[in-house]
C-alpha cells in the first residue's frame, strides 16, 4: 500500500466536514484501507479525539479515503507512521503525545467555539481567538503584541526580583547562585526552592536543609551555568486579569495555612495585584505568594510575600482539572466581555458576477465606516490600500484577513479553485452570496455539469452563521441546492429557522422561483421598470431606480443590476438605514480605478473601448448585451480564452461575439493551460463564422497591447472596442499608458 498523497482541510469543504483529511492509495485493497483507518481511529480515541471515517472511494488507479482528524500533527504522524508499519501502535501512541498541543490551550480552543467565538489555529501552541478587531492572540508563551515584552521578561527570574524590589513590592527573598560556595552568604531559611533562572528549563526542587540544597545545586550547575533559590516557597497562587484579582487557588502542600483564607488575601493583596500589573503588563497573569501567620501579642496577623509572576499559560499544566477548568471559564467570560469573536463576513461565489459583487460590497463598506479586508481575484486590499497581488481567492487569503488586528469587516470572494484545494478559511459568514451558475470548467475537476458546480460553489452557505442570511440568485440550479444545504444545516440541528426567513432570492425578472418565494413569505430583490424592488416578508417597496446608479452604466448594464441587488441584500444585515447605503452606492462607478476589467467603459476621443475579463458565454451576452444598448456604428472585438475550456465552450464565445462584431481580431493567452498554439483562436474564429463572418473581417494578433495599438488606430466615430482580457491589472496599466489616461 502506497501513500500517494495526504491534504488536510482546515474549513469546511465539498464533504462538509471540518478537520478532514485526504489520502490518495495506490496498491492497496478495500481490505487494507478498511484496517488502516480502523488503526488510526483507535489510536486518535486513546488521545481523546473522536476521529471517524467519512467516505472510502474507488478511482480508476486509486483509492481516496477522507478521515477527520483533531490536530494535524498528530494525524500526519499516525498515519505515516502506519503506512511505513516503522513503529509499534503502541510506540506511535507514545511519541505522537509529543507533538500534540497544550492540552489547556487546545480545550480552551474547543470551549470558545461553543460560545460562538471562532478560533484560528496560527501555529502549535498558538491560537487566535475572534477575527481581525475582535480577536485575541493567545499561546504558551505569548499573549497578544501588547504583552510580550512583558511576559519574556517575567521568564527571567533575576529580572522579576529585581523589579519586585524596585516596584517596593513585598517578595520573597531569592537570589542568583553560581556556585555551591555562595549559599554560606545566603540568607535563607528552609526549605527553599531550588529552580532555573530561566523558567522556561523547568528543574524545580524544593530541600529541606543545607545539604539536600547543596546536592540540588551541584545537580543543576553541572547541567547550567546559574541556578535560582528563593525562600519562603509559595503556598496561594492568584489569578488576575489586567490587574483584577478574578481567583486565589491554595496550592497542595503542607504550607497551606488553613487559617488564612482566599477571601482574605484578596482584600490584603488587591492594591498589590494593580500595582504589579502596572510594572508588569501582562493581561492574564498568574501571581504565587506566600501568606504566613505571623504571631504578635495582639490580634493575630499574617504576611503576604510574592515568590513568582507570569503569564497563566506557563503554569496551566500545573493545575489541578478543577482549577483548570475554572481558570478556562474566566479566560472566556473576559474574552466575550471584550468583544473578542466575530466581526461582519460577506462571501460571493457563483460563475460571474463575484468579483465585482465583491468589490462593491467593499465600497459600500468602506464609504459606511468600515475598516475592511478584501480578498478577491487578483489581489487582497485592507482600506484603500493593496496588500498583496495574485491568486487570493482561498484559504491562505481568507486568514490574511483574518488575522489583521485592525479589519472591521471581511470580503471574501471564494472561488470553486479555492473551496476544492484546501476548503474555506473562516466560519460564520454574516451572509453569503451566490450570484449564478452556468457551464464553466465542466469536465475539470470531475465537474459535468452545472449541478455539480452548484453543489461546490454551496459550501458557501453552510458556513453562514445562524443568525445570518443566504443570498442566491433565483435560478433552478442554485435554489436546489440550496435546499438540499439547508436540510442538512436543518439535521445537524446548526440552524433553526425557516428556509424562507434565512435566504433572499435576487433576479431581474420577478420569476416562479421569486413569485413561490415570496408567497411562502420570504424575502427578494427584483426589477420592474426601472426599479429595483424589495419585498421583505410580506412588503414590497421600490428600493431605487437603477439608472441613476453610475455602477450600472445608467442602466445599461443589467449583470451590475443583479450585483448591486446582491450587495443590498447583504448589507441589510446591517444596522444602517437603507438610505444611508443608497446615497453610498450613488457614489460607486464601474470603471477601472473602483472595478478593474470587469465592463470598463472608456470614452476616448470619439469612440468607446470597453474591458472586461469575461471568459465564458454568460460573460459575453452580458457584454454584447451593453454593446447593444450602446447603439455603435461599429464594433470591433479583440477575442481570448482560457485553453482548459472544451472545444464547444470556446466555439460558443466565438459565436456570441460574431453576432455584433465587424471585425474580429483574435488573440490567444500567454499561458494557454495545456492547450496546442492555434486551437483557442481557431474554435473561436470558427464561432464567429458560424455567426456570419466572413474572412476579411479577422485578423491574428498575439500579444494584447499590439492588437488594442492596432484597434485603436483604426477606430471611427461611435464604434464600440470590446477587449477580453486574462490579466486585466497588467492590460489596463498598459492601456492608462497608451491613452496617456489619467
């Protein structure tokens, strides 16, 4: 049995499963597969994760097999480690205990999620809790950028007695040791503690007398160049965060002193606590004193002396499961009373549409006061300023969102790419958006049909939160599925209320689907006339004429209609008033500084040249469709596709565009996805015959900018330049530098 293959996702996925991993077998019988998991099952239960199988399936030279896993690590250790049969299962257990993560981190992670706080695991032993503003980093060693200074210094005990002293707080009396002869000058009782200067080395001792002392530390010099002793040895352990005494746990050893209670050191020490976290920042602090009676001949008294500070999470395994479970209980009450979970998430998938779809609810966002994240085709922006360029649409994108302190709101175009590699990179999305269906990459990634297409761009709407809203456009295909999602959502007992309540249908035409949605009481977007209309549960209102809107082209562009319906519907979420978005949005053009290569429209001299990076048959009729409107003398269309489409899908384009073309000017993409020089623009050139061109009204011209130079010189009055393409932020920098726009 050979390991082909092993991918994890994180998100949910086409199998709706979080936590699941993939492994592709080659050579192996269902058999062997069958007893590979049951292994790997057993052995994840003896850690205390509740793994299953999800599917085994048969491909025609291998075998895929999906499993969920808890923590990665772990996984990937058990399952190579069977698949190599190099260790014992019982030697697999023992070591892969060594990569596991601090168990109180870990059930912290869990607990939060119940309490509707989403988490990011950044890296072992380091957890994110909330999205961008409303998070917290949270580790072994590490509490947020604010505290770190302070919680690696208090690693250092030197440096904490030092500051002990000079802060003028009452501690016990320690000093540094380099060698045994330096205990004859060391003023101290016994029994001490014996320990590292530096905690994170983790030799504590405690002796009772001189010589056990002795023998401690000529154990720990032979190994280290310093060792630390301090005396008294803590008997109470405080737990405070920022400064405010939240719980006192009596250590178990026999210095308890059963007459001093926790009440009572917490009134003494109060003061004590602010005053060490003015000095000593750190947010979630654990703070061991010594508190001994003390015999006087009046009233009984008692003193309170600090023998150790730091960060909780350094003492967390020392706790008992009672005061750990306490301690997590406080953590997360302080972090809900803080804000910390989630902030507005809006994701779009669907064919067309989502990258504009997109960009305009991050407008939108922008001009109502968010500081936003948005990832999208292309590139990912915070604010009005570009982050990163490339191929963003995924995961990784989604969680460079995320894990920005300062975003307010997340954007998220996710594409069927994305949700097929590794899944999606956030949970509960405050609404999610499908903007429509329709063949493109049939035949790729085992998709044959526009069915299948929508059950993977759905994923989307199964990561919506409760309390949020889907919104589709009212299409056979996608309100299928939709259903088929939320009966699942239904039986996982995820959500409560009704389909009608949750989902917003959107369309141009008020159609079957809408008149039956909204007869149930649902809600939708359409037009009549000129206006975009909203019924709301019962209520139909005009919302705003469309062709006042500069985004829809003054009306010409009905595929920016279904997208501005799409952004209402999802901004409604919202506590704004639907006329403090309008006059936002009366504000928002469709050129290419606010939408780059999606219908561009640029006026040059006496003639228009219109950009967009269509690249499948919806995309085209949208665009002839504004071409149309547009009423030119002339129209001249410079063609491309994507190599990896099939032949009939490229000859379509071809035909769509011959339809309102007088001349054709064929190109084909730098990187042509596999696909043979000549094949793209040959289907097309063949679509376009087929639609009445004859062969005076083509030319070939490969490389972009030559072939705009060249539509351009020969351009006449009111004639319509229609541009595709592939790599709009490269095409329209070039086309602002040979219009010398600016």
């Amino acid at each position: 049995m050979e390991l082909a293959g092993l991918r994890f996702y994180e998100g949910n996925n086409i199998k709706r499963e979080k936590h699941l991993v993939e492994l592709c077998l080659k050579d192996a019988t269902h058999q062997e597969i069958q007893r590979l998991c049951d292994v790997y099952i057993e052995i994840s239960q003896k850690l205390g994760f509740e793994e299953r199988l999800i599917e085994i399936a048969e491909e025609k030279d291998h075998w895929i097999v999906w499993l969920l896993y808890s923590q990665e690590d772990a996984a990937k250790f058990i399952l190579t480690n069977l698949m190599n049969n190099s260790l014992s299962h019982e030697e697999i257990l023992k070591n892969v205990k060594l990569l596991l993560d601090d168990e109180f981190l870990y059930q912290l992670s869990k607990k939060s999620q119940m309490l509707d706080i989403p988490v990011l695991k950044l890296c072992k032993n380091l957890y994110q809790f909330g999205y961008g503003k409303a998070s917290e980093v949270l580790g072994i060693s590490y509490q947020s950028y604010e505290n770190m200074t302070a919680v690696q210094c208090a690693y250092n005990r030197s440096w904490l007695y030092d500051q002990l002293l000079y802060n003028d707080i009452a501690a016990a009396h320690g000093r540094v040791i380099y060698n045994v002869s330096d205990l004859q000058n060391a003023l101290i009782s016994y029994p001490l503690k014996v320990c590292n200067t530096d905690k994170t080395f983790g030799h504590t001792k405690n002796p009772q007398n001189v010589n056990d002392c002795e023998n401690e530390i000529r154990s720990l010099l032979s190994v280290k160049a310093e060792a630390f002793i301090y005396a008294p040895i803590e008997n109470y352990r405080i737990i405070c965060l920022e400064g405010i005494i939240k719980e006192i746990f009596p250590l178990n050893n026999s210095l308890s002193d059963e007459n001093i209670s926790p009440d009572l050191i917490k009134t003494d020490f109060e003061d004590q606590a602010i005053n060490i976290y003015k000095w000593l920042p750190i947010k979630f602090m654990y703070i061991d004193v010594n508190a001994t009676m003390i015999d006087t001949e009046t009233l009984p008294s008692y003193k309170i002396v600090v023998t150790d500070a730091g960060s909780v999470f350094n003492i967390t395994k020392q706790l008992a499961i009672r005061e750990s479970e306490k301690l997590q209980i406080l953590l997360l009450d302080y972090l809900k009373s803080k804000g910390i979970g989630r902030i507005p998430i809006f994701s779009v998938s669907g064919t067309n549409g989502k990258t504009t779809t997109v960009r305009l609810i991050n407008d939108l966002l922008l001009k109502l006061g968010y500081y936003t994240g948005l990832a999208c085709t292309g590139y990912i922006s915070f604010g009005n300023n570009l982050y990163e360029t490339g191929d963003t649409t995924g995961f990784m994108s989604a969680r460079t969102v995320l894990t920005n302190k300062a975003v307010e709101a997340a954007v998220f175009e996710t594409a069927r790419g994305g949700i097929l590699r590794n899944g999606l990179g956030y949970e509960g999305a405050t609404a999610s958006i499908l903007t429509t269906i329709s063949e493109d990459h049939i035949n790729g990634d085992n998709i044959q049909s526009n069915k299948d297409l929508a059950h993977i761009k759905s994923v989307i709407l199964e990561e919506v939160h409760p309390f949020g809203k889907w919104i589709i456009k009212a299409q056979k295909e996608l309100i299928e599925e939709a259903h088929k999602s939320f009966a699942l959502m239904t039986e996982k007992r995820l959500y409560t209320n009704s389909f009608e309540k949750m989902v917003c249908l959107c369309s141009i035409e008020k159609n079957s689907f809408i008149c039956d949605h909204i007869s149930r009481s649902g809600e939708a977007f359409y037009t009549s006339g000129d206006y975009i209309m909203h019924h709301d549960h019962g209520n139909e209102s005009k919302v705003i004429n469309y062709k006042e809107l500069e985004f829809t082209h003054s009306g010409l562009s009905k595929a920016n209609v279904k997208n501005v319906m799409a952004a209402l519907a999802a901004l409604t979420v919202l506590p704004f008033k639907t006329q403090t978005i309008l006059e936002a949005l009366r504000t928002i053009p469709c050129d290419y500084k606010n939408n780059i290569g999606r219908q561009n429209i640029i006026n040059y001299r006496d003639f228009k040249i219109l950009v967009d990076y269509g690249h499948n048959a919806e995309a085209y009729h949208e665009i002839y469709s504004i071409v149309r409107e547009m009423q030119p003398s002339y129209v001249t269309s410079v063609l491309s596709a994507p190599g990896d489409r099939q032949d009939q899908y490229i000859e379509e384009l071809g035909y769509i565009a011959g339809q309102d073309s007088h001349f054709v000017i064929l190109r084909e993409h730098i990187n042509q996805r596999g696909s043979k020089e000549g094949r793209v623009s040959s289907l097309m050139k063949s679509g376009a015959v087929r639609a009445g061109l004859k062969e005076e009204q083509f030319m070939t011209i490969l490389e972009d900018i030559k072939a705009f130079e060249f539509a351009v010189e020969k351009a006449i009055k009111n004639e319509v330049i229609v541009f595709f393409t592939e790599s709009p932020e490269i095409f329209i920098s070039k086309v602002i530098s040979c219009l010398s726009l600016v």
